[in-house]
C-alpha cells in the first residue's frame, strides 16, 4: 500500500540506483521541504551531497542560527552558511509590486547559489524541495503567485534538478519527516514562503522595516504560539502592512507603523479561514506590541478567510 514512508523508502533506494557520478548541492533556506529533500538524497549519496544555507535575511527571528545547527545534526553533514544578506537588500530596493520582489529573491538566490556552486568541483545535481502544491498554485490556478522555488532556473545552470517530494503534499512531508528523526521544532514549523519576511513587509523592503518586523513576528508567535489554539492553526504571523498611523504614546501624538496580526485554520493552504483567536490573546498581542517595540503605534487582526484574500498580504 502507498504511504509517504514507503515512497520515502523506495525513493532513497532509486536516487541511490539512479544518480551517477558527480556531487549534489542542496540550498537549504529553513523550509521542511528542501530539508527532507535534502535528508532523502544524504541517505542515498552520504557525503557526496553538499548542503549550503543560504542566509537571505528574510527569515524569522532566531531561524538564522538554530536552523543550520539543527540540520547538520539531522543530515550528519556540515550546513555551510553563506551569509547573502546584503545581496538580497540590495535586490529589493526600491521595489514595491508583490511579483517584482519574489523575483528579485527567486533571482538572487540563484546568483548567490551559483556562486558559491562554482567553488565545489564536479557538481551534477541540483536538489530542490519542490512539493505538489507549489505547483498547482504556481500553473493550475492561472499563476496566482509566482512561487519563487518553482521552474526558476535560467538555462545557463546545467545541473539535473532533483526535486524527491514533487507528488507529495505538506501532511505527507511532514509524516517522512517524523519518520526520518526530524526533531518536532522542525516538523511542526509552520509553513514559510519562500521569499520569506519579504512578502510580509508590504511596499519596499528595507533592513529597519525588515527587523521592525521580525520583532514583531516574534513576539505574535510568542504569544499565539504558547496558547491552546496554536495546535489548531495553520500559520500565524504578523504582517506590516505599510501604512503609517498617529499614535498617542507618552501623552504625545506620534506617527509610527501599523502590525497587522495573520492566523489562519486550513488543511492544504489552498483555502483557509480566519482564526477565531480569543479576544484577550488579542489585546495581549496587542499591548507587547505597542510597548515593546516603540516604532508599533496601532495593531489590527485580519478577520479575511482564503478566498477571497490569500493567507499571505502579498
Ligand atoms: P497564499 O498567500 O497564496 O499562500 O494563500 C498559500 C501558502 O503558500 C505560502 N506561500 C509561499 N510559499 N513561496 C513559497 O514557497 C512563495 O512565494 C509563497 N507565497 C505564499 C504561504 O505562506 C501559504 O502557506
């Protein structure tokens, strides 16, 4: 009978069969997917598979350092980290349309990886952790958003792609990932886009905005993520949304940035609902926010279900 073990099995035993000659280089940017990619192809090829982490800045808080520790452990391989966070600034200037900026990330990524691929002799693969619903959302639904780890490479990279978890969906990813010893802060890690914090910084994304937010984040998972209701969500998140808000701080009005706070109940992310998060989580949210990150001066909750918005604001 089929299930995501056995595929997980017969598919380390045909990458084994299958793959010549020549090293694999896997990015690994902190998603699940291309971390059970990169587990799947380690079991079958051991040290010939090279695993780089290409730090874009874009991730959350913490996830810069604790994510290339934890795979290494979990690969048995050393994660190289390549620290890219000043390319990929400097590919988001000045830019503010959704698409622009996940190509300017899609783009940079690949810049950086070849770069640093055409340091390491005899590569011949490339792995990706390209899953099923990358796909359907990037062609079945009329290219709704253009996933950057989709099809993305230009032709002058002539390595073959090895994308392992294509057929699957993200419950199935996970489930190879218990299988293969994935610690549970990994697994039950929430769905992350590619472009990261990019997406989530709406308008042009600059370093302070950028760490604006990734405070913020934090502290929105924090909070919803130590409650009861987190085991029942999707994702949650705070988004900045770009609009600037007088605040009354201090007994002076002052202008600053508006947070708004994403959480979303949905099985595969192609629709989702707005989670109905307890109104004190909420203000609590709320206050940390506004008092511990004096540039916050109002929090809003996006009540929107997916469709008609999509989980994301980008
Ligand atoms: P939306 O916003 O389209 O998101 O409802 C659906 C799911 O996909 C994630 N997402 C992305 N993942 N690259 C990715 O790898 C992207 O560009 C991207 N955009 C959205 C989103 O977090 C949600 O889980």
């Amino acid at each position: 009978a089929y299930t995501p073990i056995a595929f997980a099995e017969r598919c380390v035993a045909e990458l084994a069969a299958h793959l010549g000659e020549g090293r694999a280089v896997v990015a690994l940017s902190g998603g699940l997917d291309s971390a059970v990619s990169a587990a799947l192809v380690a079991r079958a090829l051991g040290d010939r598979l090279v695993p780089l982490f290409v730090d874009h800045g874009l991730l959350r808080a913490g996830e810069a350092e604790e994510v290339p520790a934890a795979l290494t452990q979990i690969l048995g391989l050393p994660v190289r980290r390549v620290d890219a966070r000043d390319a990929f600034l400097a590919a988001l200037r000045g830019l503010v349309d959704p698409e622009a900026k996940r190509r300017a990330v899609g783009e940079t990524f690949i810049c950086v990886f070849e770069r640093e691929v055409a340091g390491i002799p005899d590569v011949a693969y490339l792995v990706q952790g390209t899953v099923y619903s990358d796909l359907i959302e990037s062609v079945g639904r009329g290219g709704v958003k253009a996933h950057h780890n989709v099809g993305g490479l230009p032709e002058r990279v002539s390595f073959t792609l090895v994308e392992p978890l294509r057929p699957l969906l993200k419950d199935e990813v996970r489930e190879i990932a218990r299988h293969l010893g994935f610690p549970a802060s990994l697994v039950e890690r929430q769905p992350f886009p590619g472009p990261g914090l990019a997406v989530r910084v709406v308008g042009e994304v600059t370093a302070e905005r950028l760490e604006l937010l990734r405070e913020a984040d934090r502290i929105v998972r924090e909070e919803i993520g130590s409650s009861d209701v987190a085991p029942t969500l999707w994702q949650y998140f705070a988004v900045l949304p770009g609009v600037r808000t007088v605040g009354a701080k201090d007994g002076r009005r002052r202008e600053g940035e508006v947070v708004a706070v994403r959480a979303v109940v949905s099985e595969e992310a192609m629709s989702a609902r707005a989670a109905e998060l307890p109104y004190e989580l909420l203000r609590k949210i709320a206050h940390r926010l506004t008092t511990e990150l004096p540039a916050v001066a109002r929090v809003v909750y996006d009540v929107t279900d997916k469709p008609p918005a999509t989980i994301e604001w980008e």
